[in-house]
C-alpha cells in the first residue's frame, strides 16, 4: 500500500486528518506549484573606503578584503545599510522607479501583488512590502555590504538594486560634503574673526598716530637720544678745549665764544631730553599705549598666520577623510527565479501540519483517557 493509499484510507476514518493536513497541503501544493508567481533576486556587494586606502593592483579577492580596511567607513557603512531600510530610500526609489506596478502588475498571483489581502493601497503598507523584498547586511565573512532585491521580473529585480546602490553613492557623498563643509566653515569662520582683529588692531593703532601725531614713538624717540648724544660729545669737546685755554691763557679772547657756545649746547640737549621725558606730551609718556597697540597689531598677524595654517589643514584632513563606495559585485540581472522554493514550502507545511496534527491528537486521547467513566 502507498503513503497516499494509506492516507486516504486515514483520511476515510478520521475526516480531521483529511481537513487538518491532506486539504493544506494540496492546497499549498496547488497554490507553490500553479499560482505563485516566480521571483528573481538581484544581488550587488560593494564597501565604503577611505581614499588613502586606495591601494595598488590587488592580485585576488582576499587581498582586496585585506585592503578594504574595516574598521575605516564602519559608521559611514552603517548609516547607508539604515538609509536603504528607510521609508526615504522608498520615497526616492518610487521617483524613479514605479515600485507599485513592479509589484502589483501583470502577472503577479493575487497573494503576492501588493497590496495584500489584509493591505491597504497606503505609503505604510508598501514600505512593510518594500522591507519583505529589499535586504541589506553586512557579510561577517568578507565584511562586504550585500545588497538583495526581490521583484517578479529579472530586469525589475536589477533596475531596483541598481537605483538603490546609485542612492547609496549619492549619500556617502552627501556626507562626505557636510562633514567637509563643517570642518572648513569652522575654520573659515576663525580666519574672519582673525582677520577682523587685526584690521581692528590696524585702525586702532593708525587713529591713535593721528592722534599722537607720530608715526613710530620708539624710533622718534631713539632718533632724539642720538641727536643729544651727539650736543653732548659736541659740548664735552668745547669744555675740555675751554678748559685748557683757561689753564694756560686765561685772558684769551674766544673764552667768553667757547662759554657762549656750551651754554646753547646745554640748552639744546635739555631741550631734547625734554622732548623724550619729562614733559607732559614727551615721546616716553607716548611710547606705553603704542607698544600695547603694536603687540596686539603683532599678535592679531600671528593669529591670522595661525588659522590660516589651521584652515589649509582642515582642508587637506577633509580631503583624507573622505569616504566613497566602491562596487566589489555589480546588481546582475539573473536568468532563473530564486523563489518561491515550492517543493520546500509544500514540506514545511506538511511537516507543521503533521506535528500539529499529533499534538491535538495526544492531547484528545489522554483527555479520554482520564475522562470518568459513566
């Protein structure tokens, strides 16, 4: 006797066995077999890498993992695997893609077109639709980012993978642009407030030689010193030349010239003196407020110097820290169907049903079993 025999036989003495396991079945097996429509999988890998990580010719597959270098564009991967289960990459996708017909067209058997019986024709309900035929992860083995998409057609299932993966370029490279646009506005934003110090400090000092009437106190005022040095040596000559005449001709007619002469001489080196201290409006009383305004002139420069550098550098730290993604396997467009697994499906079935089947059964005996008898 066959299994099917035998089943029927069981099914003519236990019309449970016959509504609980051999009706799912066949109509599993009607449904896997006859109806489902065939679905085609598009897959594509790439990895987010850094540019200084662009190595040379790679001579296999395992020295291009080694050189992808994981632990760079981790956080950048992991922001592109959530973009593409996001409702925005559905939004975006359906701007180029008409996601609805692709999975609600011709073709399509009624229990796999969206939406489904228990859906709703809502953005919500597609996206649980777009989440159950677009998959994302990271390979744990090579470290590569898999990219799978379920559609009814083999160009359909590749047109999506390919829209997804050019979404992912497009976002790396929006991230790469604020993170670039963030570091250098801040250090462009230091460059201008240097910038402003200084031209504050250049006002400031140019107001106050106006003001003061000099250009430089410092050097005016070492300008003076050597003109008073110079009386002094001059009326140090004439006394020692006056002092001699003195010793050995008293009454020599220049004596009363040479006193005349040292007594001006004296006069102009006071007169100078006075010009550098003493005096309420002497260079010395000038030369503190300058200096102040010259070292934050000096100062403001340096600073300026400083974020400058700092800037160049943002920009080349920018340039180091940016992150593209590379394609390690393009979408293809497959010849045969992956799904729907019918022969595994109508098993699964038939082995649940069966193991639900004798779960009820043993329960149900061993209540009759210990029912009281009358």
């Amino acid at each position: 006797m066959t299994l099917i025999q035998s089943w029927t036989v069981k099914a003519k003495r236990n019309p449970w066995f016959l509504a609980g396991v051999i009706l799912p079945v066949l109509a599993s097996a009607l449904y896997f077999f006859l109806i489902a429509s065939d679905e085609f999988v598009s897959e594509s890998r790439f990895v987010i890498k850094a540019p200084n990580q662009r190595g040379g010719q790679v001579s296999s597959f395992a020295n291009l993992i080694q050189t992808t270098g994981l632990s760079a564009g981790q956080e950048q991967a992991d922001q592109v695997i959530d973009f593409a289960r996001s409702r925005s990459a559905l939004k975006k996708l359906a701007t180029e893609v008409p996601v609805k017909q692709v999975y609600s067209g011709d073709g399509v058997d009624f229990l796999s077109a969206f939406p489904l019986p228990w859906q709703q024709d809502a953005f919500e309900d597609l996206y649980n639709y777009y989440t159950s035929k677009v998959s994302i992860a990271r390979d744990t083995d090579t470290g590569l980012i898999v990219l799978r998409t379920r559609a009814y057609t083999a160009r359909d299932a590749h047109l999506i993978n390919e829209r997804l993966l050019r979404q992912s370029e497009a976002l790396v490279n929006e991230l790469n642009e604020r993170a670039r646009t963030r570091a250098i506005a801040e250090a462009e934003s230091r460059v201008a407030e240097a910038e402003q110090r200084v031209a504050a400090a250049r006002r400031a000092l140019a107001a106050y030689r106006n003001k003061a009437q000099l250009v430089d106190p410092l050097k005016q005022a070492t300008g003076v010193v050597e003109i008073a040095n110079r009386l002094i040596a001059e009326r140090a000559a004439l006394e020692a030349q006056l002092s001699t005449l003195q010793r050995l001709t008293p009454e020599h007619p220049s004596i009363p010239a040479l006193r005349q002469r040292i007594a001006s001489l004296t006069q102009e080196v006071d007169q100078q003196t006075a010009r550098v201290v003493g005096g309420p409006g002497a260079i010395s009383g000038k030369l503190p407020s300058y200096e102040a305004l010259e070292l934050e002139q000096e100062l403001a420069a340096q600073l300026l110097v400083i974020t400058r550098t700092s800037l160049e550098q943002a920009r080349t730290e920018a340039l180091k820290q940016q992150f593209y993604l590379e394609r390690v396997v393009n979408p293809n467009e497959p010849d045969l169907p992956e799904y729907p697994h019918a022969l595994r499906n109508v098993l699964t079935i038939l082995g649940f049903a069966l193991c639900l089947y004798f779960i009820i059964w043993m329960f149900v005996v061993g209540i009759l079993e210990h029912a009281p008898e009358d």
